[in-house]
C-alpha cells in the first residue's frame, strides 16, 4: 500500500531488496567458504539440490540472515 504525509500527500510503499545469493560483494570471504565446502560437494554429488543446499549454506556463513531472505 503506502503511507500519507500530514500535508496528505500519499507516498508508494518502497520494494525491499532482496539478497541474491549470485551476488558477491567479498569475494576472498566467499571463495574460502567454497574451498572449505569442496569436501561436502564431492560427498553430496547423488543429492538432486546440492547446489543449492551448498549455495545456501555459503551465504548463512557469510551473512547471516534468515534463510526465507535468501533469494
């Protein structure tokens, strides 16, 4: 919806932005978090979502934040 100033003038509701796990904004953090994670990708290659259970695991220790965050 949106909110009304005092002077009642109507203002939009702004979007949130969402945090997309594609992008990286330090790259040394995340590039040890994939080298640490290199043993539990070679376990988990019969799993169907690897990736992104790998993907997902990398930015909750890089950032944390509630996983319904994580695009």
């Amino acid at each position: 919806m949106g909110s009304t100033d005092e002077n009642g003038t109507y203002r939009e509701k702004r979007t949130k932005r969402m945090f997309s796990s594609t992008m990286i904004y330090e790259y040394g953090n995340s590039q040890l978090a994939w080298n640490l994670a290199q043993d539990m990708y070679t376990i988990m290659e019969k799993y169907p979502y690897r990736d992104q259970i790998i993907a997902m695991a990398m930015v909750k220790a890089i950032d944390p934040m509630p996983l319904r965050m994580i695009a």
